[in-house]
C-alpha cells in the first residue's frame, strides 16, 4: 500500500474514532454523525479492497513481465543461435550470411541505442 494510501486509511480511522468519542457532544451541538461513521467506515472498507486488488494486479503483472522477458530471451537466444548456424552453412562471407547477420545487428544496435542516448544526458 502506497503511503498516501496508507495515511488516508490511517486518518480516516482517526477521524471515526474521534466521531465516535464525540458523537454525543456534536449532537448536543445540532450535528448527528451517526450517518458519517458508518459511511465513512464503509467508504474505508471499499477503498482498502480496491487498494488490495491493486496490489494484486500489481504483483502479477510483475512476475507476467519476468514471464514474458524470459519467453523473448529465450526466442531470441534460438532465433541468434539458429542464425550462426545458418551463416556457418552458408559461409559467413556470402551475401545471404551477411545479409542475415545484418538483420541481428540491426536488432542489437536499436536495443543499445536507447540505452547510449541516456549515458549522454
């Protein structure tokens, strides 16, 4: 739970107690938070669950991402395997392996690229 979220919860339970401590001199006063206690209870109680789905979905789209890096590494590592192995049979020297080590390159130079224009910044 973030810390705002935490902080709004935290309050919010402090408000309640406070209400509920006072509730009889606020009404003596002309106010009646009878309705704002249980409102605000039932208010606390959504929020805390849609903060917990969230958390939830959170997790899991974390270990969805490993998931899914792991699964591209893995197609990478076959594909950029697969192709030395072709560009061997070939030879290395013909225009076809030159041609498919350029695809590779290409591929490596995109994924560096980002990564280099943040070193200059």
């Amino acid at each position: 739970m973030a810390i705002a979220n935490t902080r709004t919860i935290g309050l919010t339970e402090q408000f309640i107690q406070f209400l509920i401590d006072n509730k009889a001199n606020l009404q003596e006063k002309g106010l009646d938070v009878t309705n704002w206690i249980t409102d605000t209870g039932s208010k606390k109680t959504d929020a805390v669950t849609q903060i917990g789905k969230q958390d939830e979905l959170e997790a899991a789209s974390k270990a969805q991402t490993k998931i899914a890096n792991t699964s591209v590494k893995d197609l990478y590592d076959t594909v950029s395997t697969r192709m030395d192995a072709t560009i061997g049979v070939m030879g290395k020297k013909t225009p076809e392996a030159k041609q498919l080590a350029s695809l590779r390159s290409s591929l490596i130079k995109q994924y560096k690229k980002p990564k280099e224009d943040l070193k200059k910044s």
